[in-house]
C-alpha cells in the first residue's frame, strides 16, 4: 500500500494541484490585502469614511451598543456582518478577473488546433 501510495503522490497531476494549491492560498491572501488594505479604505474616502468591514447588524436587542463586529461577536450576539461578505465578494470577483486573466493567456499561448 506504501508503494502504491507513493506512485500515486509522485503522479504530474498529484504535484501540480499540490503547487496550484500552495500558490492559490498564497494569492488569496494577497487578494485579501488588496481588498482590505488598499480598495476598500480608497472606497471608504470615497464614500466619507465608511469602514465596510465594520459594518453590521445586531441580530438581537442588546442595552449595550457595540462599536466592531469583534466586541458583538464576543458578547455573544448574533450579528448580521454584511460589511465582510462584501469584502468577500469584492475578493472572489478580483481573484475570478485573475484566474481569468491567467486562463486567457495560457490559451493565447497555446498552438491554435487543426481544423
């Protein structure tokens, strides 16, 4: 079983979805700081200060109010957190527009097929 173990890790197609998987974690927190760091405090001063990642709604009638999604959180109380899922759907469409990107050049790069 060891054997057939290791054939099966050493397979081209076992490594390259390894390496794409290495490499699409690491591209995915390059995307998370681009959203976060850069293109959402741009649409923050944009929009006059807005902080969309800490945006929400308390789910539940609490006395105290809560400044940050985190305190909420930690209280216990529910919370509607809709300033990350937007943050997470700017992040999937910029990480979708890459892969894109990438696809579109690879087929570019490839010879044309035989009619």
């Amino acid at each position: 079983m060891l054997k057939e173990f290791r054939e099966f890790a050493v397979k081209g197609n076992v490594v390259d979805m390894a390496v794409g998987i290495i490499i699409g974690a690491a591209f995915g927190k390059i995307v998370d700081s681009l959203v976060n760091d850069i293109i959402m405090p741009l649409i923050g001063v944009l929009t006059g200060g807005v902080d969309f990642s800490q945006r929400f709604l308390l789910l539940r009638s609490v006395p105290a109010g809560f400044k940050t999604v985190a305190d909420a959180r930690a209280a216990g109380v529910p919370v509607l957190a809709y300033g990350i899922f937007l943050n997470t759907i700017l992040q999937f469409f910029i990480i979708s527009f890459a892969i894109f990107l990438v696809v579109r050049q690879i087929n570019r790069l490839r010879p044309a097929k035989p009619a």
